[in-house]
C-alpha cells in the first residue's frame, strides 16, 4: 500500500513516498510554478525509488501550492501534516515548531498526536527563510556560512523586526564595523524571539520537534532551543517532515479501508 504526500512550499517541493516505511524522497526548488514543481519531485522520487508511477495507491497534498496539483487524491493543511509527521518520527511530541521560507508556526499536539492548537505568522518575512535569506545576503553568506559566523559569537542587539528595516539596520552595523559573526549571532537572537512570541501564544509543551529548512541550521536551532527554554528535536531530514505526514495521513486512511 504505497502512498506518495506532495508538499508544495513556497521556496521548495518536497515529495515522499510510504508504505509503511520511507521509500523514496525528493526535493525541488518550487519556482514560479507550483504544479511543475509538484510534479517534478514526485517523478524524482520514483524514479529515486525505482517505482512505477501506477504502484501508488494514495497521493496527498499540501502546502501553499496544494490547491494547483490535479493529481491529488486529497488535500491537507501544513499543520495536520507537520503534527502528523513529527509525531511519527518523535511520539512524545507535543509541540511542533515550523519554520519554512515564508511562514513560521507553532503547533500543540495532543497525546494522540492531534493538533490541540497552532499560532502561525504568514502576514510578514520576520522570523522566516526568507528573513534570514535576505540578512546572509547582506552579508554576502551562504545559510551554513551564516550559522558557522555566529558560533560563539556575542549577539548584537537587531531591533528592527521588519526585514526591510532590519537589513537597514545590518548595513550600518557593518558601516560601523561590528563584526559578521555578531551580526550572524543577532540575525539568529532575531528569529528566536519571534518564535517565542508565537510560542508564547499556544501552550508550549516538551517535546518539541523543530520542522522545516531552517531547522537545518544547528546553530539556529541551538538558539531558539534556548529562548524556548527546551532542546529541541531535530529531524534528519526535516524539510520533509510536512510531506512524510501527508504520506502517513494517506497511508492511514488506506489502512482504514481495507
Ligand atoms: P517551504 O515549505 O515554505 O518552501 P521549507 O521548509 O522547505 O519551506 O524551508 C525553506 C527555507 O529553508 C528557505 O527559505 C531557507 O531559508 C531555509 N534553509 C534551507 N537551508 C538552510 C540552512 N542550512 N540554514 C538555514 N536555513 C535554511
């Protein structure tokens, strides 16, 4: 019983394959047009898997894109399919935090692993990819380049949380000559606390899973971690975290039929 979960996101497309267990991944940028996207990583991931397209038996969409793919079966939102997938990956989960290239969310699962609540910021950049994208490109860093710079270093205080007025701010800071790694190690005390803003608005309780790209930054998970007051939880893969649920949602439901 294989499923497929297509999460089209606004910076990238991430397809997963499931039967049980994880067959197959891919991931593409999303570019200007979602359903070329969500087709792409979904015949990567076959093809990756070496699967014939007519094996699967459930595709499941979701992200922003999910209304654009035809070929979906059925239609989740990001915050069903991340609770679902970190509790698949970590069942004490009961808070999810998800950060991904234009919005930032944090969820409250239940003990079965159903979404209790969930608090998500999609009106503005601040405490998303996008924020830190721009601010490295200030810098002229790559992201891992951005997160080795503020290692150990002492944050400098970015007061601005408007991204435009926030890369103001990182331009006279270097005018100034304050160093990379402060302004790294700022741009990441930035982000946490708008986590913490959000998160302060759901019941935050351990564990806590940190899904989407930027958890893929060790030093900005460290850093938010640490204003949560928690360690959190990092996936392996945790960009996919949001299309392994959607697989695991359509898998369940195959399930229920049989
Ligand atoms: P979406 O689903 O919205 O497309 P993703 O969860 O796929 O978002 O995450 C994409 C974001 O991940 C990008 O905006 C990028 O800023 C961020 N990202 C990717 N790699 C890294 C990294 N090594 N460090 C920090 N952020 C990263």
């Amino acid at each position: 019983m294989l499923t497929a979960g297509i999460d089209i996101g606004s910076t990238a497309t991430k397809a997963v394959l499931f039967d049980g267990e994880v067959r197959g991944s891919a991931m593409v940028p999303t570019g200007w047009d979602p359903k070329e996207a969500g087709l792409a990583a979904y015949r990567q991931a076959l093809e990756a898997a070496g699967i014939a397209e007519g094996a699967v038996r459930c595709i499941v969409g979701t992200g922003y894109g999910r209304v654009s793919l035809p070929i979906f079966d059925r239609r989740v939102t990001e915050i069903t399919c991340h609770a679902r997938g970190a509790f698949h990956l970590f069942p004490g989960t009961r808070t999810v935090v998800d950060i991904g290239g234009q919005d930032s969310k944090v969820i409250a699962l239940d003990e079965s692993g159903a979404v209790a609540d969930f608090i998500m910021n999609d009106k503005c950049a601040a405490g998303t990819g996008r924020f830190l994208q721009v601010m490295a490109g200030v810098l002229d860093a790559s992201l891992d380049e951005l997160g080795a710079l503020a290692v150990g270093a002492d944050p400098v205080q970015i007061s601005s949380m408007c991204t435009v007025f926030a890369e103001s701010e990182i331009i006279g800071l270097l005018a100034r000559g304050v160093a990379k790694g402060r302004i790294a190690a700022g741009i990441f005390d930035a982000i946490a606390r708008r986590i913490q803003g959000l998160a302060g608005r759901v019941a935050l309780r351990e564990q806590v899973t940190f899904s989407g790209g930027v958890a893929l930054n060790p030093e900005i998970s460290r850093i938010i971690g640490a204003g949560l007051g928690v360690a959190l939880q990092l996936p392996r893969d945790p960009q996919l975290v949001g299309a392994l649920g959607a697989a695991l949602l359509g898998f369940e439901q195959l399930t229920r039929e049989v």
